[in-house]
C-alpha cells in the first residue's frame, strides 16, 4: 500500500502544447500534406492562436475571420492577401515580377558603399583653448595667440573683407550617430530623399527592395555595401539618370553618409557584362609609370617633380593629355632602354586585381588594358594578369645606343584613342557597348567611359568622380563585382 502510493504514475513528457498534431515530425516538416480540415477556405487563411485539437476534433468547419477575403485566384492590389502562419508573414504583392503584357519595368538599382576606409571627422569647431599645442602653455594676457588659432574659425582678421555670409558648411556626418555601416536609418533617409523625385506617369508608389552584398566581420555582421531595387524609378523625363547621378541632393546624402551611390537602371546588361577595360597607371597599378622613369634620373635634380607635376595636371584635365605626355617623354631622353625591364619587380598591383580578374575570366568576360604608358610594361602586366588585349604608347629606343631618343611612335593612346580601342576591341569579339565597362581615375578616361555601357572612376579626380556613371573610393578593386549584383558569398565562388 505504501509503496504503490509514493510511486506515483509519471505522466509522459509533451513536446508542445501547441502542436496541431501527435507527431513531432509531422508538425515540424517543411513540406505539409494539403489536406485540410474540410472547410479550409484558400491561401490566404489567417491562422493565429489556433488550439490543436480544436482543429481536429472540430465537426464546423472554419469560419475566416472579419476583414480577410476568400482568395479567388488573383491578389487585390489595394488589398494583397497575406499569409500569417507558424510564424511565417508574407504579402502576395507584385512590384518585383515581370511586367504586365505590353508594359515595361521602370525599376532602378542604387548601390550604397561604406566608405570605411575613409571615414570623416565632424564638423565641430575646436575652441583656441583645445587647438592650442602644449597642454596649458598661454600667451600673454592669458588668450591663445594668433598663431593657435585654427584656420577655419575666421578666414580674415579685417573688418572691411569680412565675408557678410558664413560660407557654406559640410553636412554633419550622420554615420558617426547611426552607425558606421549602411545603417537602417541611412537606407530610410535614401528612400525619403528618392521619394521627393516626381514617379513615371501612372505610377502612385514607389516600392523598394534591399540586399546585402557585404558584411563587416564584428559580431553583428553590419551591412557595408547593399544594393537596393527601386520600382519604378524616377521618371526620366523629369530628370535623365545622367543628370540624377549628379543631383545636389545625391551629393549632400553621400556627404551625410559617408557613401558612394552607384545609380544603374535594373536591365539585363546590367548583371552581365561581357568586356571590361582598365586604364593601368593609378587603375590597374597604383603608381605613374612615367615618374618611376623620372625618378631614376638624378641630373637635374628636380627633373621627377617636373615629371609628376605635369601628370598631375594632365590627370586633373588642366593640360592636353597629347602634348604632355609628348612633353614627359621629352624629358626622359637618353635613359636606357632596358630600364622598363628593371621596373617590372616595382609595379605594384592594385589590391583585388588578381581576384577580380579570375572572377571575370571565370564569368567568360574579356578584359582589356588601355594604357597611356608604355607598352613594354603594359603588355608585360596583362600577360602576367591574364589580361586579353593591351595597347599603350611605343617609345623610340635608338638602335646604336639603346636609349629612348625621347621621341614616341605611332599615335598617342589619350582620350580619343582609348575611345577608338574599346570601340574596336567590342565590335572585334561582338559584344555590344551596353555590355562593355570601362575603369580609370583620369582625365582622359572619360571619352572611354563615356561611350561603355557603364564607366567606373575608381579613387579618381574630381572632375571624373563627377562625369562617371560611378565611382568607387574604397581600397579593393573587387568592389567592382557589387555594381553587377554580386554578393560575398558569390564572389568567393568566383575568386576561389
């Protein structure tokens, strides 16, 4: 009697209360009989808090609740049917399907990139106090002297040519308050600022999708580089994509941000490229040719910083890109021939070339180099990068000698070459210009830019920032992928 009364029947353990059926596996399973409760009334069922065996043992069959239509076949578009279920929420709504027949799609895709390498300070003035040197160190009458005085509290110290307007202020860095990455609010301030442009006629909403191509490697994996779809895009009568790549308001967001916006309309060409041209000297390689040349030479002196200088310029748009170059050349006669050979070892690589170009050789893209430089060491790197085509200037060495004369042979591969050669290289393999890209930081890339389906001014000039189609700052080449729609997961497939 005891005994029998101290071993009380343990019940068996119940894996949920919750479930609508005896069996675990049959409850968990991601694919479900479509046998239901007779009844059953259509997809959009909504099902919240149902318990198990009322659905089981119920002879009525469900009634929908108030506000839910029965699902007739096709989606309301005021009212899309939705599935709440175990969990899943979904809306049957349409603004990422195919067209309707006899329309077309509208949708633009902007590409946000975090420039985390290149991170801006705010704006907040330093008081004479903190901006002066030496910790506590004064100047007499205890103020801080002139020269401790930061650049930007006043830009003169007269009366009479004090500017009647502050000028013009820098927008404060919102990343430093939201996050140093493509936060929420950044994408929301996006969507606000793209809703302000008028829409396509006909058109009422603007729906948005997102997708994150790159992620950092703390904890919380922030998003640096997402791509967002836009159905429709701003109407292109209102304003050409040319003119809105250039917009105040794009610029003060990318300020604001710390991004780059990449804006491209969602076509098929977009996503599949067939050729990609690369300007080599700051583009391919993150040096000058032509000064590495200079630099070897030490009589006179000041002969490397002539050389740079007109680059500079050159690249700025300031000079004819022809006549400088020519004017360079000039300056390296008498240097031996075989020093193009001694510069191999010194040409430094672009971080991400290397991965991007076996992405694309794996994708059956052909590359092309179109270089301003010097065709000894430009055909060299494109053997050495698996590069298909390369073109560049031919110097004349003199036979006798076996040193440049300074003179240079043929046409000079400037602006309107370049064009010329990425025209030929297309129209050689087939390829149809809406399906070339073409990349470069200078002046005299934007002819070749111009005329590509897509031109990328990769850590560029100013004046090249703003006519490319898009630019990227950061530090790897293999940013280019993202532009295509390519997330991490992908390119490590690609690059591997």
């Amino acid at each position: 009697m005891s005994d029998k009364s101290n071993t009380a029947r343990v019940q068996r353990p119940s894996l949920s209360s919750n479930m609508r059926s005896s069996s675990y596996l049959q409850e968990h399973q991601q694919y479900r009989s479509p046998t239901k409760p007779e009844g059953h009334y259509g997809i959009d069922t909504v099902v919240e808090d149902m318990n198990a065996t009322s659905i089981a043992t119920s002879p009525t069959p469900i009634v929908p609740p108030k506000g839910v239509a029965r699902f007739k076949g096709i989606p309301s578009p005021e009212h899309p049917p939705t599935i709440v279920e175990s969990g899943l929420s979904h809306e049957l709504s349409h603004p990422n399907c195919t067209p309707a027949p006899g329309t077309r799609s509208d949708k633009l895709v902007a590409t946000l990139y975090y420039k985390s390498s290149a991170p801006r300070i705010s704006n907040a003035i330093p008081s004479p106090q903190q901006a002066s040197s030496p910790a506590g160190s004064q100047s007499p009458k205890g103020r801080a002297s002139e020269s401790e005085i930061p650049g930007n509290m006043a830009p003169t110290s007269s009366l009479d040519t004090f500017p009647l307007e502050p000028p013009t202020a820098e927008p404060e860095p919102l990343d430093h308050l939201y996050g140093s990455y493509i936060s929420p609010m950044c994408i929301t301030s996006f969507l606000h600022l793209m809703s302000s442009f008028p829409l396509p006629p006909g058109a009422s909403d603007l729906n948005s999708a997102h997708r994150c191509l790159k992620l950092d490697q703390t904890p919380d994996h922030h998003p640096l580089v997402v791509e967002l779809t836009l159905s429709p895009g701003p109407s292109l009568d209102y304003l050409p994509l040319a003119d809105l790549r250039k917009h105040e308001l794009i610029y003060r967001f990318e300020r604001e941000w710390n991004v780059d916006v990449a804006l491209r309309s969602d076509t098929l060409f977009r996503r599949y490229p067939r050729l990609v041209v690369f300007d080599m000297d700051s583009t391919l390689i993150t040096q000058e040719v032509i000064d590495l040349l200079a630099a070897t030479i030490k009589d006179p002196p000041d002969l490397a910083a002539r050389v740079a200088d007109i680059t500079h310029r050159a690249m700025l748009g300031e000079l004819e890109f022809d006549s400088a170059f020519r004017e360079r050349v000039k300056l390296l006669t008498g240097l031996p021939g075989t020093l193009f050979n001694d510069l191999r070892p010194v040409l430094d690589v672009t971080n991400g070339v290397r991965p991007l170009l076996r992405a694309l050789k794996r994708l059956g893209v052909k590359t092309a180099v179109l270089s301003g430089g010097f065709l000894p060491l430009t055909s060299w790197l494109a053997g050495e990068l698996g590069i298909d085509y390369a073109h560049a200037n031919e110097v004349v060495i003199d036979e006798a000698t076996g040193r440049l004369t300074g003179e240079v042979k043929g046409r000079i591969v400037g602006a309107e070459r370049k064009r010329e050669l990425l025209m030929e290289i297309a129209a050689k393999e087939g390829i149809p210009l809406d399906q070339v890209v073409a990349v470069g930081d200078g002046a005299n890339d934007l002819l070749m830019m111009g005329v590509a389906g897509l031109g990328v001014a990769w850590n560029a000039k100013p004046r090249v920032q703003m006519e490319a189609s898009a630019r990227l700052n950061g530090d790897s080449l293999l940013d280019l992928l993202y532009l295509f729609g390519f997330n991490d997961e992908e390119i490590a497939q690609l690059t591997q």
